[in-house]
C-alpha cells in the first residue's frame, strides 16, 4: 500500500501498528507479544479463565493453556480455584508478572520518550491533542 494513497484510517492502522511493534520488540526478552498481551489482559482485567483469555487473544484454548503453562512456569501468573465454581480455574497475576510489566512499560516509555523529546514543540502538541483521541478510538474499538 503506497503510504500517500492510503485512507486515514489505513493511515492511523499502519503506523499504530508499526509503533507497537518497535516499542513491543524492544521491550527486552523474556515474553512473546502473545504472552504479554495475555499478561496484560490479567493485570488489568482481573482474575481470568482460561477459555476467557483464549477469546480475548484469539487462539484455541489449548494454545491459551500452553500459554498459561508457560508463564506459570516463569512464575509471572498462578492458577487457583474459581470461587464461584469449583470445576473452573482463574488466572492470576504474581507480583513477579506485575513486576516485569511495569519494568517493560518503563523500558517502551523511555524510548518513546526519547523520541519525544526530539520533537519540536509544535510536533510535542499535536501528539499531546492526539492521545485523546486515540484512546477514544480504541474504546469504540475494543
């Protein structure tokens, strides 16, 4: 797709979708994108089922669960007993998982930041204005 002919939204996905990825590909070794996305999803979202994260990420529940095997494994997530039905289990956050997160959020906005800051004031503004609106987008979304 030539970049000049592109529509705005083409426009907007294109380079969201390369920003993510620079940022998610720099933030250290350790977690696929799936399995910080999932990571993600129990930090934010709270205690998950596994069949639960399986729809959010878009795989088969096999895959979540080999998914769960392995950050369990790293100990960044715990399974426990659904309260709420005892056949069911709940994925957890560990601190450790809390902890890699935040240090992989630091380490992207640290290069962002640097970025940033290389910007002209003006530039500095309207990416400020465009945050708004890109968060919104992404609740019209989700």
């Amino acid at each position: 797709m030539n970049a000049a002919t592109a529509t705005l939204p083409e426009q907007v996905e294109l380079s969201v979708t390369r920003l993510a990825h620079v940022l998610f590909r720099g933030a250290g070794p350790g977690l696929s994108r799936s399995a910080a996305s999932a990571l993600h999803r129990i930090a934010t979202a709270g205690a998950q089922r596994i069949t639960e994260l399986a729809a959010y990420e878009s795989i088969a529940q096999p895959s979540a669960t080999t998914l769960v095997g392995r950050l369990e494994g790293q100990g960044l997530v715990t399974r426990g007993q659904d309260p709420d039905d005892g056949r069911a289990v709940l994925v957890s956050i560990t601190p450790a998982g809390r902890k890699l997160l935040d240090e992989r959020r630091r380490t992207r906005a640290a290069t962002l930041g640097a970025e940033i800051d290389a910007l002209d004031p003006e530039e500095r503004g309207t990416l400020s204005d465009a945050v708004p609106i890109l968060e919104r987008l992404a609740e019209a979304i989700a």
